[in-house]
C-alpha cells in the first residue's frame, strides 16, 4: 500500500509533467521553470518548501524509493 499520493488535480497534473514533486522529507518543491514554460506559476511557488500532509499510519507512507525516482528522473527543478 505504498506509493500514493492523494493530489489536488491541478498539483497531480504538475507532478505527472514534472513541474512539483515531494522530497524525501516530504516537502513540496515547485520548479522555476513553471514561471517560465507558461509565464505563471505565483499561486504554485507559495506552496514551495511546504510540508505534505502525511497519513497516520507509517505503512500508508509515500514510499521514498518512488520519490527519490520522481525527483531523479522526472522532476524539471
């Protein structure tokens, strides 16, 4: 029961295209190039840094194998 993250629609289709992605520590990080690929992002870059809200139970955890590869190989930084 690893590997979910429950995501806003907007945030979910960001972190498929690479433009936000949650760290080891789950924060959420929001690429700069966001601003730059469509001359917006303000209302996303204040989510940057933020902590995730994490479920109770430590077997519902984001598993971190799975971030570190979105961070690794997806995310636009």
């Amino acid at each position: 029961m690893d590997n979910g993250l429950l995501l806003r629609s907007d945030f979910h289709a960001l972190f498929d295209r690479g433009y936000i992605t949650v760290t080891l520590e789950y924060n959420l990080l929001v690429s700069r190039r966001l601003r730059a690929d469509f001359d917006n992002g303000q209302d996303y870059l204040e989510w940057h840094g933020r902590a995730i809200r994490l479920p109770e139970r430590s077997e519902y955890l984001p598993n971190r194998d799975f971030l570190a590869w979105h961070n690794e190989s997806r995310f636009r930084g």
